[in-house]
C-alpha cells in the first residue's frame, strides 16, 4: 500500500501525462542482448591485459586538452573565412633558381682563412726539456761567477793583499798589526796612501845608511 | 529464470575459482536493467553500448572491494549513473554547449527512425525529459521507468530522500506543462 502511494502520488499533480502508457519507445538491434556479455567479458580481459602489459596512458603535453577545443574553434575560424592560400607577394622569375649558387657565393667571398694554431709546447717533452736547458743554464753562469757571488770577508782579503805586496816584507809585522788593529775598530781601514805620506813615514823611521843600501 | 541473490553472487565472487561465474551471473542480473537505465539518459545505442561495457570492467575490477554498505545493484546503478553524467558533459565540451543545457547531439539522435520506433506523443514525452536537468533527469527515470523507491534512488546519488521528491514532483510538474504547450509539436 505504501508502495503504492510512492509510486502514484504525483498522479493527481499531472492527470494528462499520467494517463500516457507507460512504454519504452527505444529500439535495440536485433540479439543485442544474447551477446551482450560475451562483449563484456571480452572488454574486461582486454582491460586486464593492458593492466598486465603495463600500457602507459598516453602522454600529453600539461594543459593539452584545455587548449585543444580554442585550437580547433580556431582553425573552423580560419576555414570558415576561406582566407587565399597565397600570400599575395611576387617574386622575378628564376629566382629560386638562382639564389643557392648567389648564397654559396657570397660565403666564399667571406670566407675568413683559418689561422694556424701553433702550440708553444707541441708535447710534454718539449716542456720538460726546456725547463732542463734553462736550469743547466742558470747554474752554469752560477759557477762561472761564484767569485763575484760568493765574495770572502775584507779582513781575509786585506790579509792576503798585505801579504803579497813587497814593499811591506821589510817592515815589522807586530808594527803592521798594531796599524791594522788600530782601523778595524769599525772604522773602515784606508789602506791607500799618499806618495808624501810614505816618504815622510820612511825619513821618520829609517836612517839614511837603510835607506840606501835599499835603493 | 530465478534471479540469483546478490549475496551469492558476491560470495562465489570472492573465491577466485568462481568468480568468473560470479561475474556471469551478475551480468544475467543487471546488464539490461544498466544498459536502459543509461539509455534514457544518452539516447543513442553506440554510446550506450560502450558506456555499459565501461561500467561492467569497472565492477569487474572493483567488486572484490565492495564493502556491503549498499545493495550491489545501487552501486552498480551509481557507476552507471555517473558515467552517464560524465559522458554527457564531455560531449557539451566537445560541442562547446553549456552544461545546463541539453547536447543537441541528443536531441537529434531521438529521432534517428533505426533507434526510436515510438509514437509522436511518446517522442514528445522523451523530448519532455531531455529539458529536465542530468541529475532531475536520473532522478525521473529511476523513479518513473525503474520504480526504484526513494530509499534506494538516495543510495545510487547520496542526495536525501526529501530532497528527491521535491525533485521528482517538480520533475513531472516540468513534464506535465510541456506535454499540455499544443505549440510543441513534432
């Protein structure tokens, strides 16, 4: 009872439509339904074995689908309008033709000739044997001007050139330290003297008999 | 042929030796009352023929996992409800028509003479239930043409049962009007 009061209680609120019969105005192909779960089952194994094969949805690019009906509205737009395919410009004749050889020309013309790249170390070697030459080098000039390098003290050199000069042999040594000594108290010793200097030394501390019997 | 009990048939779903005439007898059960029901809303055979197969693989893969909280037909009804929906409103996109509308497209197909062999005044009928909106439209065919009960039309689109009849009575108030305009005419 209540059922039926669900189901016709919106009778009263449309008597016309009401009074139609209810009947199913659709058509279906013959023996659709006979093979309508074949084509189920067959639908659903071909599902999975895209799942087994692990068929990857196809890709599109981000935002595809959302530009793809305004790209299509625009080319309906542009067929609808009939717009002439051809630009409307004119070309010389032959000119097609002859604008390859004109470029290739050109390129020629403008061709830049290659620079030869020399290495200033062709190899490895070359590297390692003119650091070699360069160190035989410095060191051969070290040797040859060790003197002048490695000079020996002024007290040893005075030494050895008082004791090569002549002119000192007769004089006392105790009287050469005495004078040597009295200069080396930070006072550089002037060993230069003048030619009236050493005469007057001499008159000073040699009788005349000395004097000549030198001569 | 006696209708097999959905708990049987989820139950021998649930052994994989079985299942397979589980799925049989599932498809026995449902697949005319699914392909009808998604009929009414899209019209034309080959889409409804390709939608049904869609909700069929759909079942297929996800009964192991209904949880019973339904009947199994109001969720099969619901899979087949909102295919429906989604593939009217991919072909408004495709048409560029708004979504409040009907798809020409539809409309056309109604009078395609391979798939429609009814009378005027049931053409004008279904012509009555294309202008009713997708969701009232489910609502009128479940109610009208399946004699589902409120209770279970709820289930299949979660929408409360005060709320469906309020939807079905304006519904057929909809029809009722169109059907009286004599300026409508085919």
């Amino acid at each position: 009872m209540d059922n039926n009061l669900e189901h016709n209680d919106w009778k009263d609120e449309a008597p016309h439509f009401s009074r139609l019969p209810k009947v199913n105005p659709f058509a279906v192909p013959d023996q659709y339904f006979e093979g309508l779960s074949d084509k189920i089952c067959a639908a659903v194994f071909v599902d999975e074995l895209k799942a087994k094969a692990g068929f990857p949805e196809s890709e599109v690019p981000a935002g595809y689908f959302e530009q793809l009906p305004d790209e299509i509205n625009a080319k309906i737009t542009l067929d609808a309008l009939q717009l002439p395919k051809q630009p409307g410009f004119t070309v010389p004749d032959g000119y097609f033709d002859r604008i390859n050889a004109t470029i290739l020309e050109k390129v020629s013309q403008t061709t830049t000739p290659e620079v030869k790249v020399t290495k200033l170390w062709p190899s490895k070697l070359t590297r390692y044997a003119a650091a070699a030459c360069l160190a035989l080098i410095t060191s051969f000039a070290v040797y040859l001007n060790q003197d002048k390098l490695f000079k020996p003290t002024e007290q040893v050199s005075n030494t050895a050139a008082l004791n090569e000069d002549p002119m000192l042999w007769d004089i006392d040594e105790e009287l050469i330290m005495e004078q040597m000594e009295s200069g080396s108290s930070g006072i550089t010793t002037n060993t230069s003297a003048t030619s009236a200097e050493l005469e007057d030394y001499i008159i000073d501390h040699y009788s005349q008999y000395e004097i000549a019997s030198n001569l | 042929m006696k209708q097999v009990e959905d708990a049987e048939i989820l139950q021998k779903f649930s052994d994989e030796k079985t299942r397979q005439e589980a799925f049989g007898l599932l498809l026995n059960k449902y697949q005319q009352k699914i392909y009808w029901h998604i009929r009414r809303m899209v019209i034309n055979h080959d889409d409804t023929d390709d939608l049904v197969q869609d909700v069929f693989v759909k079942v297929w893969k996800n009964l192991a996992n209904f949880r019973n909280d339904s009947q199994l037909y109001t969720w099969i009804y619901r899979i087949a409800s909102n295919e429906s929906i989604t593939f009217l409103n991919k072909q408004k996109r495709q048409n560029n028509t708004p979504l409040d509308e009907v798809s020409p497209e539809v409309v056309e197909r109604l009078v395609e003479p391979s798939y429609f062999n009814g009378t005027e005044i049931q053409l004008k009928l279904q012509r009555a239930i294309l202008t009713l909106p997708e969701k009232q439209r489910l609502i009128f065919n479940m109610k009208y043409f399946d004699e589902m009960k409120y209770e279970e039309i709820s289930e299949v689109l979660g929408t409360s049962v005060g709320a469906l009849k309020a939807s079905f009575h304006i519904a057929v108030k909809k029809i009722e009007a169109f059907m009286l305009n004599e300026d409508i005419k085919f």
